[in-house]
C-alpha cells in the first residue's frame, strides 16, 4: 500500500487509522498499548499502519522518558551482576534510571512482557540472551523504543543488534594452554546446548584438539546448565571414569567452581593431580583456593556497549550491528604440567 494514506492529516487520529484499517478505535488503542484481544492477523495490520504514519513515534518524541530496561533471565549470578553494573553505569552517565525485568527464562519475552514495557515507555531496552518475535520488535520500533541483545542466545534475526563476546576463540585459548601444559586428556563441561555460547566454546575446544592432533574422546564431556552444581555433578562423573581426565575446561567460572567442589570430595589437588580452567572472570575467579586460570569475557563492557548502541539509536540511524568483543586467557594457579606422564 502507498504511504498516502493519511496525505490530509498532520497528524493521523487513531479514528483514521481505525478507519483505514477497518477496526474499532478500541482495537487501535488495544495495539498501541500492547494489550490483548486481537488477532495476530489485525494487530499486524494497525502495527503497520501506525508505523507508516508516524503515530506511535511522533507522540513517543514529545513524552521522553527517563529509563533504560535491562531484561535478564535472573539476579542469582555473579554473571548477572556484571551485566547489571554494565548497562547501569552507561545509564546513569546518561542521566537515565535502570528498570530491571527478571524473566525466569532466557528464551524470548512474551506478551506480558511487551504489555508492560510499552506501558513503561523506555528510552531503550537491552536483553540479555533473549531475541524478540517479529511481532514485538515490530511494536518496539513503531514507537521508537530502540532494542540490543546482550549475549544472544542463538543467531540473531539480521535486524537485531547484538553484542556478544569471541566465545570460539576463548575455548581455543583455554584448550590449547592446557595441551601446551603437556595435557592429553582434556575433559569439557559444556554449558546448555541450546546457547550459542555454549556451542561457540565446545567448537573451540575441538578446533584446539584437532589442531594438537589429539583425538576427540566421547567419554570426556559433559554438559549442564551454568551453575556450581552441575559443574560438581559433571566432574565427579567424568573423574570417576576408568581413565579420568587429568584437565577440564569448564563452560563457565561457576561450573569450575563445582569441579573444585568434585576435585575436594575426591581427594584431587589442584592444579597437581587436576588442571581446571573456567570461562567469564567472574570475580570469585579470583578468589578461589587457588585462583582459577579462566578466559574473561569482557561482560561489563559487552553491557556498556549494548546500552551506548541502544541510546544512540534513539536519536540517529545505526545499521544493523553484530559485535563480538575480544577474550583473553588469564592465567592463574588452577593449572599446571600433568603429574603423570600423557598416555
């Protein structure tokens, strides 16, 4: 349809829009204010014509707002707690105040969610691993309410914004220092396979083995949400094998952690009889007895820049951005040479 539809208006009524899209007024206001009761087929309609017109975005620029939503899956990580620091720091520098929605989930936000962040009006909102329907991303940028993905979960639709960090090139760095160490048997505690990051570090660890000529055993990996204790139930499951590994890469610094938890209940020094290396620097990282050996994921910047990206695209045009900020391994006291000889 031509984008003459409202060439006598200066500015379309939701009456001319109900018209043109043969709809109630209340229907109009229901899709304007993300409120259900409408079918999929006319919401994309209304959405359409309101995005054409201008409406939603012109009345959007004469009520600024004062927030920016972070939506994150859960506060119960340090992980999380760096996002946080990230996205509140860039916020406050703005003059702006963070609004926090914890999901329980990290898949996509539902239409709750969108209900009640088009009632909150944010200046910006930046998920962590979730990616957005066609359908709410159509919502959010019909009223100008700008969006970036923070670690997505899988590969983000080419509209979406998203930064992310070089997960593949951190489970090289992590595997090939412990092959160089003198490792063979290298044991891998992969995170949930449905994330990308998750992915991304397994197929760095096999890209590191592959390029040391060491062959892929099944029988060293193991895999489970990022938390303590299914780093802990892994391990003790991979160490009590026949022949153990005599290193693991874990997915993350909290599944490191439960392989120490593991190395404790049976018995192992670290890094004498089990080298461990983690992923993120979170840091307790620091903290543990010893210091863990971990890739830091730069997750503070990574959080600064999705909120920088966000505001910007507020009040200029920005290209469809994906950016992965660099990894670096930090070497600590959680790895050493192999006590015994390699097979």
């Amino acid at each position: 349809m031509p984008d003459e539809t409202f060439p006598t208006l200066s500015r379309p009524t939701l009456e001319s829009i109900a018209r043109e899209a043969s709809v109630s007024m209340s229907t109009v206001s229901k899709v304007l204010n993300g409120r259900p009761g409408v079918s999929a087929r006319t919401r994309g309609v209304v959405e359409e014509l309101l995005f054409r017109s201008g409406y939603a975005r012109r009345g959007s620029e004469s009520e600024p707002g004062s927030l920016v939503e972070l939506v994150i899956e859960s506060l119960a990580s340090e992980w999380a707690l760096q996002i946080i620091r990230g996205v509140e720091r860039v916020a406050r520098e703005a003059g702006m105040t963070l609004a926090l929605t914890t999901r329980g989930y990290r898949h996509a936000p539902d239409q709750e969610w969108i209900a009640g962040v088009l009632k909150r009006k944010p200046i910006a909102v930046v998920l962590v691993f979730s990616d957005l329907s066609a359908e709410h991303r159509q919502q959010l940028h019909t009223r100008n309410i700008p969006f970036v993905v923070v670690d997505p979960a899988g590969d983000p639709a080419p509209d979406v914004p998203a930064i992310g960090a070089t997960n593949w090139s951190g489970g090289v760095a992590a595997t090939r220092h412990l092959v160089e160490l003198g490792h063979r048997r290298i044991g891998v505690i992969s995170g949930p396979d449905d994330l990308m990051c998750s992915r991304a570090r397994v197929a760095g660890y096999r890209s590191a083995l592959d390029e040391a000529g060491i062959p892929i055993d099944p029988q060293l990996f193991g895999g489970g949400e990022f938390t303590q204790e299914d780093g802990e139930r892994e391990a003790l499951r991979l160490l009590s094998r026949p022949n153990p590994p005599t290193a693991i890469f874990a997915g993350n610094d909290m599944q490191a952690l439960g392989v120490y938890d593991a190395a404790r209940r049976l018995g192992l020094s670290i890094p004498d009889e089990l080298s461990v290396v983690g992923f993120d620097d979170i840091p307790p990282a620091r903290w543990a007895g010893p210091p863990l050996t971990t890739v830091r994921q730069p997750l503070v910047e990574m959080a600064e820049e999705a909120t920088r990206l966000a505001l910007r695209m507020r009040v200029e045009t920005v290209e469809s951005v994906r950016l992965d900020l660099a990894t670096s391994l930090v070497i600590r006291r959680s790895t050493s040479e192999p006590l015994l000889p390699p097979d």
